[in-house]
C-alpha cells in the first residue's frame, strides 16, 4: 500500500506525534508498504529528503501564530496534488494539522483534542495568559481546525480510551464512522533499564508549554531541595515558557541544581532516562503521553496527574504515584516518600516496565493501523462502484 501521512511534526523534531509518525512509518515500510511523509520546513523553501527510506518533504514554513496551520496548508496541499495520483491512503496525524479536499481514502489519528487544552490553559504564548477576548477566538479558530479534519476523515482513530470518549461526545453527528483506538506504543528493547549512578535526579521531558504543569514542577522542586539537598532537576525539550521557567529557577535560587539541555539526540535521551530516580510528569490536560511511557518502559516510577488517558496506563501505587494537578506540594512529598523507600521505588519502577512490554507493544498497534488501512479502502471502493444498471424486458 502506498501511504502518504501529514503531520505537524517529523524527526529530527522531537515530539510525541513526531516520534510515533516516524515509528509508525518505519513499522509499515518494514512490512513492505510505501510511506511519504508532508510536515512542516522552515522559511528556506521545499526540502526534500529520505529518512529510513520515508520520503520526507518539508514543506515552507512561517510560524504566524495562530496562522500557521493556515501556510503549511498551503504548501501542503500543492504537494498532495502532484502526488495522490501515485498514493492509496492519506493518514492525517492532529493536532495543529491543516486539512485537504481529495477523493483517496482518508484516516486521521487524533493524539490529542486541542479544544479542551487550550480552553483551560494558554500553552503557546510566553506569558501566563492571553486576554479572554483572544482565547475565545483561538477556542473557535482551533475547534473548526479539528471539526474540519473529522468531517473530511473516512475513519478516526486516537492512541486511547479517553480521547476517543472525549471526540465522541464532540462529535456524535460529524463522524462517519464510530471512533478507532489503534494505541500508543514504546520500542521496549530501545527503551529498556540501564544501570542508573548514585546520583538522584528527578526528570520531566516534553514540550515546555503551559498545560503540562512545570510551574508546579519547578515549586515543586523547591520543596524537594529543602529535604533533599543531593537532588538535581532536568527539564528537557523545547517550547515557549522555556525563558520563564529558566527565570523562576534563578529567582528561586536553583539555577546549580536545574539543567535544561533542550532537545536530546535519542541516545541522549535514553541515557537521560536510565539516571534518572523518579519521572515526574504534572500535565493539567493530555492525550496518551509517549515521554511517560518511555520513562516507564526505562522502570523509572513516575510521579503524574491523573489527567486525560494516563489513569489508563498508571495505578497508583501499583506501578506509579498519581497526584492532583496544580499540587506542586502533594508532587513533592510523591517523590520524597519514594526517595526515602528504595524498595518501594525499585518496585514500582519494575511494574512500569512490565506495563509497557505487555500492553504496549508497537507490533500490535501496527497491525491494528494496517487492518484499519484495508478496511478503509475497502469501503472506499465499494462506496465508489457505480451501481448496476437494471434493464427491464
């Protein structure tokens, strides 16, 4: 089959939708199907490139907030012209994804609806909030983005129960089909425990944006340092309250003990995972988050909110500690209780690992995308078949 995906996002950008589009691509090429992905460039113009034999292109790219979807649209869809006469499926990866207009069987995987996230917490700007005036309109200008990507979809599919509750409910009478859960998933033998130091490190990574909570992280950090002097901090990734939690760290006199390497290479980051003591991931609204996981597949115990999906994947006390949100002292006496019990961490840490090998395996979920991909394309023709005429003698 000859797929074609769109995404916002595509290594070397690391993300979650980046990192499973690029999995989910190298999975079906090694089952012999075609993959070319369309995301996002950068102002230089059209680059095109091979990535583990996935054709690449990367269309032009200016970040007008909120616009931007708008100019990858663009650029992308003159891209699609000139290849869906060669391609059999389109396979959207949302959010921040523009849409299209084609007759080629279409599937969207919605990792995270942005409605709700962006309703409770402003995470693009550099600042704590925007005037209300200005989210409302980003709540209608991104709720029609993600409605216009349903409506043009053959089948929607998310990587958890919660999302797929979440778009039902939104979306009773615009789907065309009841929702798919395909799954998240986590390289175990890539993402495996290493042999960690003496060092105790408490380690957050993702995107450094407002709803995943790192003002509670960093309050939460303090408190940690006040028992736990030996403790050091790492907020790895990118985002736009990068130089707002860089200032609060100094202002709290924390700057020794905090690092901030950006993005990491995925040894790097393998390597950042298995010295890592506890993960802690204080998300206010989430879809099914892959740093989670992979810090679980690492047998790290994570310290996280029970927001959106993760209560799918973490049992408190059974093989992780759940925390309010917006408790940067309730995540603080979290990790403190673990750091004093060693036994209890070590064993929590394993039950995460044994989570992620038997419920997560990227095998399956590939195979559930492929038998999804048939299905689609099947309805498709069959929905396009000009019915027989009946002659009457």
């Amino acid at each position: 089959m000859r797929i074609c995906m769109t995404s916002s996002e595509f290594p070397p950008y690391v993300g979650g939708v980046s990192h499973y589009a690029h999995k989910l691509s190298s999975k079906l090429i090694q089952k012999g199907h075609e993959v070319t992905i369309i995301t996002r460039g950068s102002s230089k113009g059209l680059v095109t490139e091979q990535i583990d034999n996935i054709r690449v292109y990367r269309v032009p790219y200016l970040h007008l907030y909120p616009l931007h979807v708008k100019v990858q649209q663009i650029f992308q869809n003159q891209i699609l012209r000139t290849l869906q006469s060669n391609l059999d499926l389109i396979h959207i990866h949302y959010p921040l994804t523009p849409s299209f207009q084609t007759s080629l069987p279409t599937i969207a995987t919605i990792h995270t609806s942005i409605g709700p996230s962006i309703k409770s917490q402003n995470f693009y700007s550099a600042g704590p909030r925007l005037p209300p005036a200005v989210m409302h309109l980003m709540r209608l200008y991104f709720g029609q983005l993600e409605r216009s990507i349903v409506s043009i979809s053959d089948r929607v599919t998310v990587v958890s129960n919660a999302v797929a509750q979440e778009l039902t409910a939104r979306y009773s009478t615009t789907l065309n089909h009841p929702v798919e859960i395909l799954g998240n998933g986590v390289d175990t033998e890539v993402f495996a425990p290493g042999t960690g130091n003496n060092r105790i490190q408490i380690l957050f990574t993702g995107r450094l944006a407002w709803n995943k909570g790192l003002d509670d992280f960093v309050n939460a950090a303090r408190i940690i340092h006040n028992t736990r002097k030996d403790a050091s901090f790492v907020i790895t990734g990118e985002g736009p309250i990068k130089p707002y939690l860089e200032r609060v760290v100094k202002d709290l006199g924390l700057s020794s003990r905090f690092s901030f390497p950006g993005y990491l290479s995925l040894p790097d980051l393998i390597k950042c995972y298995q010295n890592t003591t506890v993960f802690v991931f204080p998300t206010r609204y989430e879809g099914l988050p892959t740093s989670l996981m992979e810090a679980m597949a690492c047998a790290i115990p994570p310290v996280t909110t029970g927001i959106g999906s993760i209560p799918e994947i973490v049992q408190d006390q059974q093989n992780g500690v759940i925390v309010p949100t917006n408790a940067p002292t309730a995540i603080a006496t979290a990790v403190i209780n673990l750091l004093k019990d060693d036994e209890k961490r070590l064993r929590l840490g394993k039950a995460a690992r044994k989570t992620i090998e038997e419920r997560y395996n990227w095998n399956k979920i590939v195979d559930r995308t492929i038998n999804c991909y048939q299905n689609v394309v099947k309805e498709k023709r069959e929905s396009t078949q000009p019915i027989p005429s009946t002659r009457i003698t």
